[in-house]
C-alpha cells in the first residue's frame, strides 16, 4: 500500500475487546498502528465491565465503551476521539514551530 493510502485510510478503529482466536481488541490496534506505521485514534467496546478489563484498557491509552450501546453515543465518541488526535497534532505542530 502507498504512503498516502496508508495516511488516508483510516482515521479512527473502533473495535469489540474479544475477538476470534483469544486476540484482543488491544491486539488488533497494535497491528493496525505497525501496519500503518503511525497511532491511530480507537475505541473499545465491551459487554466486560469487570474492573481487570477496565485496568487493561485504560492502561492501553485506548477508550473503553461498554455495551450496549446506542449509534449516537458511538458517534459521539468517535467525534470526540477525532477531535483529541487533532488538538494533539496541533499543538505537536505548534511545539515543532516554536523551537
């Protein structure tokens, strides 16, 4: 895949914590963001509200959203998501100005 394809194809994942085969929802993001060669804003969702799955999460940097959930609230979290990575790259952009 091109560079820019790469860069324009995705913005944001949001993923379910248990997937197939006993990968995780943090696994799936680690590959993507090693595929893409760049973080990438993501959400987590999950029926498991246990506290040891909230710990991991949230030691992952990643949001955790607990299901159900409704299509505004994910809408909602992912604007909010989109918004946050673009205020970091602004003020990266800003710091990278300044020196």
């Amino acid at each position: 895949m091109s560079e820019a394809r790469k860069t324009a194809a995705t913005s944001a994942t949001d993923t379910d914590y248990r997937l197939e085969g006993g990968k995780t929802g943090i696994d799936a993001i680690r590959e993507i963001t090693s595929y893409l060669g760049r973080d990438v804003p993501a959400l987590i969702l999950s029926g498991d509200a246990s506290p040891a799955r909230l710990k991991e999460v949230t030691a992952s940097g990643h949001r955790l959203l607990h299901k159900p959930l409704d299509a505004v609230r994910l809408e909602e979290e992912i604007e909010a998501v989109l918004a946050e990575t673009s205020q970091e790259a602004a003020r990266e952009t800003t710091s990278t100005a300044t020196r």
